[in-house]
C-alpha cells in the first residue's frame, strides 16, 4: 500500500504543478490571444466553477464505471490523455490571437483534468482497507504540499522560459505518471477485502460534515491564500515572501506524518476537530504575532493542523461512501475546497479585500471559520455510531 500512496503522491505533485504553471502564464497567453489582464481572474474563477461541478459529477460517473466495467484505470487514463492535449495546446493556440479558441480549450483542460482529483481516491476507498487508507491518504497528500512548497520557486525559474517547454514538460511528465494507474487498480484490486459493507446513508450527520469541510476550505484560503502574504509584510520585504510562504507547506509536510499516526489511533474525528481548533488559534495568534520569528513558527504550525484536517477529511470522505459511493464522497470533498478557491477568487475579483472594513475583519475570519468548523465536528465526535471517520 505504501507504493500505490507514494505513486498517488507523485500524480498529485504534477497536477498541482500543472496547475502552477498554468497560473504563471496565463496573464500571457490571454494577452496573446487579445484578452485583457483585467479578466485573468475571472477565467481563472471560471475554471473552479468547472471544478466544482466536474469533481462531484466524475466522482458519481467514476461509481458508475467501476459498479458496471470495474476497471476505472483505462478511464482515468483517457481523460488525462485528453488533458494533457489540452494544456499542451494552449501555449500554440494563444499567439494565434483567438480568443474563442483558446477559451473553449481551457474548458477541456478544465473539465478533463477533474479526472484526477475524485476518481482516484474512489480507488483507495474501494480497495484499501479502512485502516490503511489513513497512511495512503497521507502519501497522496505530501505530493500536494511539495508542489504547494515549491510552486515561489517554481515561479521564479520560469520567468522569462517560452511556455511551450514547461507545458510539454508538465504535460509528458503527468500523462505518463498517470498511465501508472493501470499498475495501481490492478495492484489494490487483488490486495482488496474479499468482502465490503454497503455505503452509509446520507443522513443529518453526514451533511454536517461536509458542512464542516466548507468551513475549513475556506478558512484555509482566507489564512493562506489572502492573509499570509499580508502578515509577513509587518516585519519582511516583499522580495523575502518566496522564502517565507513555503513555511506552511513545511509544516503541512512534516506534521501531516505524527497527525496520521495520531489518526491511527485515536480516530479521524478527534484529530480533524483537534487540527481546526490548533489551525483557529495559530491564525488568531499570527494575526498578532510581535515578531517575524513567532510568525513563522505560527505558519508552521498552522500548515500542520491543515494537514491534520485534509487528511482526516479524505479519509471520512472515503469511510462514508465506502463501498459504491467513494467517488461521489470524494468528489464532493474536492468540489467544496474548489468552491472555496471560488469565494476566495471572488472577493480578489471584486477588490472586497480592499474595503477597509472587510480589510479589518480579514485576519479574524479563518479563525471564526475554523472554529466554527471545530464546533460541528465536536458535536460529531460526540456521535462515533452515527458517523464514523475513520478507525
């Protein structure tokens, strides 16, 4: 099993990556294609609306294809195939200065590239045993916080690069990872449980979970994505942040390794509401920090209880749709974190970050989130028999 996660581990890493790369050039290729700067984040706002819908939608058609072919590799492989076409495409279709084009094949790489997020969790649920999926999910997950870690520098090595190198790079190397899929299904299918329980109800409980998961999405995206860069700022230079930013990434990296040992043995409902509460008080502390050297250590520590709640989520996602609705489960998970990528987008979008008054709730919001978050799941905790996250 530790292969089939470290192999997990390593497509996350590219798709993440392929995202990156995505992102850096995208202000140049919708210049070259005649579109103004001013709508890069509204493209960019369009493609989580193509997440959101497509993670959930190819969760359900993922159920589907296992239940009837019970081979999802061929599947998964094909659609990132077409991805990988796509995204390849988009560097050489852009100086050709059509918009239409170009905007109709970002929505291919969109909608096809979903086919990475649910679909291959469905497979760890359906195949690893509930105890193991904890330890897996975790292996998945490093390859997601090292291309999170890596992506300043990323940015800084391909300034000035043609974009046709690092999208055929990105995209050779992500096609060929993922044809690997084909070794993993086979793999985890004979190392499967010769029998599986029926998927829990979608009930009261299970609602409040997911309910829980939006929270903590957008918690995340308000910490990292729109106050971290702010906070430095109070005691560093702008040209400091690409040393500074991977701090939470470290954190999520190196803690997310005793938070999956702590999963194993107290249960996954604990240590997700033990990581919302670490992750609201870290942000609550940092948005006050006296000092550089406290701050980082706060981020760290606010990196590692991230860990500590994706991998605890993932695995409850899985345990609740274990056995037939794992792509469904997961695939909702991953819909609500993109459409908390949205509403992040959404107030950069409309400059909301920049109204004074929003400006001066911005730093206390993840903290109302993730405690808001840690108040649900606690109420869970106290119902093991109702919902159960993980062993």
């Amino acid at each position: 099993m530790t292969r089939v996660g470290i192999y997990f581990g390593i497509v996350q890493f590219l798709f993440v990556s392929c995202w990156t790369v995505y992102v850096i050039y995208l202000p140049q290729l919708l210049a070259q294609a005649g579109i103004e700067k001013k709508w890069v984040i509204w493209v960019l706002m369009a493609d989580q609306i193509v997440f959101t819908l497509m993670d959930f939608s190819l969760g359900v058609a993922a159920d589907t294809v296992v239940g009837r072919l019970r081979r999802l590799g061929p599947w998964v492989l094909g659609a990132t195939a077409v991805s990988c076409v796509a995204f390849l495409l988009l560097p050489v279709l852009a100086p050709n200065g059509s918009p239409v084009l170009l905007l109709v094949v970002v929505a291919v790489w969109a909608v096809t590239s979903s086919a990475l997020r649910a679909p291959p969790m469905l497979l760890l649920g359906k195949y690893v045993p509930q105890a193991g999926v904890p330890w897996v999910s975790t292996l998945s997950l490093v390859g997601l916080g090292i291309a999170g870690a890596v992506a300043p520098y990323l940015t800084l090595s391909l300034r000035g690069v043609d974009p046709r190198l690092p999208f055929a790079l990105a995209s050779i190397a992500l096609v060929a990872a993922v044809a690997g899929i084909l070794w993993a299904e086979k793999h985890l299918a004979a190392a499967a449980p010769v029998a599986a329980p029926p998927p829990r109800p979608i009930d009261a409980h299970v609602v409040a979970f997911f309910a829980a998961v939006a929270l903590l999405g957008l918690g995340f995206q308000m910490h990292f994505a729109l106050n971290s860069a702010l906070l430095y700022l109070r005691f560093a230079k702008p040209a400091e942040l690409d040393q500074l930013m991977p701090v939470f990434w470290i954190g999520f990296n190196l803690l997310i390794f005793p938070a999956c040992r702590a999963n194993e043995r107290f249960g996954g409902m604990p240590v997700m509401t033990a990581g919302a509460v670490i992750g609201a008080l870290a942000a609550s502390l940092a948005a006050s920090a006296p000092s550089l050297e406290i701050l980082v250590g706060l981020q760290f520590l606010a990196g590692g209880a991230w860990a500590a709640v994706l991998m605890s989520a993932m695995s409850a996602a899985i345990a609740i749709g274990h056995t037939g609705r794992e792509g469904a489960t997961t695939g909702g998970l991953f819909s609500l974190l993109a459409l908390a990528t949205l509403a992040r987008m959404a107030i950069v979008a409309t400059q909301l970050n920049k109204d004074p008054g929003f400006a001066a709730l911005l730093p206390w919001l993840p903290v109302l989130a993730w405690a808001g978050a840690a108040a649900v799941l606690a109420w869970l905790a106290a119902r093991p028999r109702e919902v159960v996250i993980s062993p």
